[in-house]
C-alpha cells in the first residue's frame, strides 16, 4: 500500500513503537501502541503494512495488507491514517484490486493526489432522497415481473451457476445506455469468473463507463475483506460528482465467509455457523451506504445489487436471511427453472421488491396486475393438466398463451430491452397480434424491434407515440390493435409469415 512516507518518518511523527508478540496467519499480535485506534493504518519495519483489526487491552490484532513476512520482535510504527484509496475519473475503463493496482494493462500502482477513506457512516436521513426512478435491467422478466428503483439495494440469490452473472451484466448494458457509471466488484472468485467479467468489461459499448475491482480467492484474506469497501467508496465518488450510479457486489456470502475466518483466527467468540456476532454490523453498514442522496439540487443514486449464493436453493440460509432483512427485495435464481432452459432462470413467485413498484407508471402497475393474476392462473392451470383431465377451449388457450409468454422471457444472454420495445411486444403476444410462424421466430423479431427503435429515430419516435405512460393495459392493448400491421410492417417483416 503506498503512503507517502516511511517507517521512521512515521515512528518520529507518532512516537509510538510496537512490536509483534504473535503470528497467526494473517493476523499479526501488536503491544506497544497505545493510541492505536480500529481501522488505523500501521507499517512494519520492513515497509510493509496492515490495518487495526481487534483491540483488546495494549495488543492490537492486525490485519496483514501484503505478502506475510513478519517475525517476533519486528517493530511497527503507527501512521495515524485510516486506510484510504486513490480514485478518479480515469479509472473509468479500467480493473483494479483493492489496494490501487491494475488488473488490466500494465501493473502498475496507482498514485493519486485525490484519495478516499474506503471505512465511512451511511449517510443521515436528511442527505437521502425519496427513490423515484425506475431502474431498467433490459431483461424483461425483471423489468415487467419483478421492477426495480434507482436507489434501490436488491440482493440477488441462487445456486452457483444459475445464470446470476449473466443477468448482472445484461443490467450494466442496460444501465450503461442510460448513462450510469457501473461498478462491478467481485469478491474472492475464482480466477476463470473474473477474466469472463473482465473480457466483458473491454467491449467499447461499456468500457468507458465501467470499473471492476476484484480479488479472487488466491488473493490475501486481507484484500478480499477490503474488496467490497473499496467498490462502494468509488460509487460514492462518482455519484458526488453528479453521476447515478450501479454498483454490483459478487457476492457477499464469500465475503462472510472470509470476514468469519478473520474474525476466528483473531480470537472473535463465534456464534451461529461460526459466524461473528457483528457480521449483521458489516454488511448493513456496507449496504446503507447506498441509496438515493442530495447532490446540490438534485438527487443521484447508487443502486446496489448485492449478490449471495444459495446451496442446493436454500434461501433460508443465515447470511441470505441476514442480508435479506437489510434489503429491500431480492431476485431468486432457481436452479430448476435453469435446467429447464429459462433465460434467465427468475423465479418471479419467490422473488420480491419492496420500493421499485412505487416509481413505475400507470401503464406499468396495469400491465404488471394482468400478467401477475394470468400467470398465477397459468400455474394451477400447469398442475391441472398433469392428472391428465380433458381441458376446455379456455385451459387451452391460456396454455398457448402461456408459451408464447414464455418464449417472450426466454431472454438471449448479453441482449437487452428497450422498456417501451418490452410493453409494445409483450402486447403484440398478448393480444395474439403475431402469426404462429411470428411467434416460433420470436427471438428473431425482438432482436428487429429493439434494434430499429435504437439505430432508426423515426422508429423510436412512432414506438414512444403509441406508449403512454398515463394510459391503462387496456389502452395499450387497443392502440398496439389498430397498428399491428403497421408496426410489422415497419420492421420489414411479411404479415403472413
């Protein structure tokens, strides 16, 4: 870690001197520095350093920030400084580790002037804001099913390779399109995942407007622990300079399984699971630090998809139901709906959003109320037919409905919605507008739709005509009617297809 300065520069600033007692991999036992405080920055004789992780009595347990090579008796300095990183502009487009170096490109420390305490308290309530935006994924499952708010802190669930990275980032495209800055920060993976975000992280639609700060699991404990702080001190930098911003934590159970191994290995009493008693502390006081602020007259947000994994799709976990309470939803992976070959593999009954219903227009809380109630309808329906009873016309065409829609969420990786391209399909299928050779090409005429209404203005501007935000379902229904044949002809598509 860079500070400035060195060992007896410090030793002569704070005329304090402590030595090492014991070594415990990667704590290390210090008596001798009475002023020390939590959080406090401290370096080693050999110029290495780490931070106040336990106080009990004149001995500091420390956390150990570089490679471990202590021995009894070395002398340590403290520095008065609480661990800081360097963050700017520039880093826009780049891959970090926590402690400033690059991941990508040369591997190099980075030395700013500007630098920033990556330990802070959540801001008061007179500093946040009411959330009153709607956040938009481009996955349409999430966006009709299950809408989310700027500002909001979702946590998102499931088994390991359940698809959660690839709906992570089809947000941060979508996101991205909305001019947010998007940080992804990955915590203790493996090294295979984080290369895949980092390939992902190069592409030139979202390079310029994306961080990645990752450890992977062969890193320090010490990094690992830090890596999350480290991430949302740079959302909270680009969200004072006037920038929304969404910030993706992959995933907090690893953390807690780092910070539990800390904390035992420093001599912490263990509780549920071996976990610490405060480990509700770290992750709620991570988590406030999200939200919907004041930034002059306006308000900026950092919305916050915190990522936990599930074994065998267990969400009663401790630390899921821990970071449950302290979120405002989740968004549940099923591994089932995985296998079965759902893209992505939401499980809408078992997911939950507490805020972003309440920024979504007329039109959107009308469309959600139909396809809720016919989906839950669909379902019984589903059960009914297993007993092998004989169906009505009704059963029938709802089931034939139901595919349709589920060919509609079935959602191609890396491909996002527009919102208004979401309603407008969505009704066509509905409403049965499209032919059957239509509906079988699907994917196909999505991929047309969404790709007129971005590269052809006079496409976007007749799509944005037909979807208002006061109007009902209803409405919609019968204004995407009566243009069912101009729309299709406006993608170039035969009508008798």
């Amino acid at each position: 870690m860079y500070l400035g300065k060195g060992f007896d520069s410090y030793l002569k600033e704070n005329k304090e001197v402590g030595f090492v007692e014991s070594l415990k991999e990667p704590m290390v036992g210090i008596n001798g520095l009475p002023g020390a405080f939590l959080g406090e920055v401290v370096i080693f004789e050999n110029g290495s350093t780490g931070i106040i992780f336990s106080l009990e009595g004149l001995l500091c347990e420390v956390l150990a920030l570089e490679k471990y090579n202590f021995s009894i008796g070395d002398r340590v300095a403290r520095t008065g400084k609480t661990l800081s990183v360097p963050i700017g502009e520039d880093f826009l487009g780049g891959a970090y580790t926590c402690l400033g170096k690059r991941l990508t490109g040369k591997l190099e420390r980075i030395h700013k002037s500007e630098r920033f305490p990556i330990f802070k308290t959540p801001p008061d309530f007179p500093e946040r804001a009411p959330i009153n935006e709607p956040l938009l994924t481009g996955v349409s499952k999430v966006d009709l099913m299950v809408p989310l708010g700027k500002g909001q802190r979702e946590l998102v669930l499931g088994n390991r390779k359940s698809g959660k990275t690839e709906f992570l980032l089809q947000a941060i495209m979508a996101q991205i399109e909305e001019g947010s800055v998007c940080i992804y920060v990955s915590v203790g993976k493996n090294r295979s995942d984080i290369l895949d975000v980092l390939d992902f992280a190069q592409q030139p639609s979202v390079k310029d407007s994306m961080v990645v700060v990752a450890s992977s699991a062969s890193d320090l404990p010490g990094d690992i622990y830090l890596t999350p702080y480290v991430g949302m001190t740079m959302a909270e930098y680009f969200k004072d300079k006037g920038r929304d911003v969404l910030l993706i934590l992959d995933d907090l159970s690893i953390h807690a399984k780092f910070y539990r191994e800390l904390s035992l290995v420093s001599g912490s009493f263990p509780g549920r699971n071996s976990y610490p008693g405060d480990i509700f502390f770290i992750h709620s006081q991570l988590l406030e630090r999200a939200g919907n602020f004041k930034v002059g007259e306006n308000s900026k947000a950092i919305t916050c998809l915190a990522v936990a994994e599930t074994t065998e799709g267990d969400i009663s976990g401790y630390i899921q139901t821990n970071l449950m309470s302290m979120t405002d939803g989740h968004l549940f992976f099923d591994e089932e709906l995985f296998n079965a070959g759902s893209r992505p593999a939401v499980n809408t009954f078992l997911s939950v959003t507490r805020v972003g219903k309440q920024v979504q227009s007329r039109l959107h809380h009308s469309l959600h109320r139909e396809l809720l109630g016919f989906l839950n309808l669909l379902k019984k329906h589903r059960q009914f037919i297993h007993f092998g009873a004989e169906i009505s016309e009704g059963v029938k065409t709802s089931l034939e409905t139901g595919e349709r829609l589920d060919k509609f969420f079935n959602q191609e990786p890396r491909f996002i919605y527009p919102l208004n391209v979401q309603y407008v399909l969505f009704t066509m299928i509905w409403g049965g507008f499209v032919t059957k050779g239509q509906v079988n090409t699907l994917k196909f005429l999505s991929k047309r739709m969404s790709d007129h209404y971005r590269d052809k203005t006079d496409f976007r501007e007749y799509i944005d005509g037909i979807v208002q935000e006061d109007m009902s379902f209803n409405d919609l229904l019968s204004k995407v009617a009566q243009e069912k044949d101009n729309i299709i002809n406006f993608l170039g598509i035969d009508k008798n297809e």
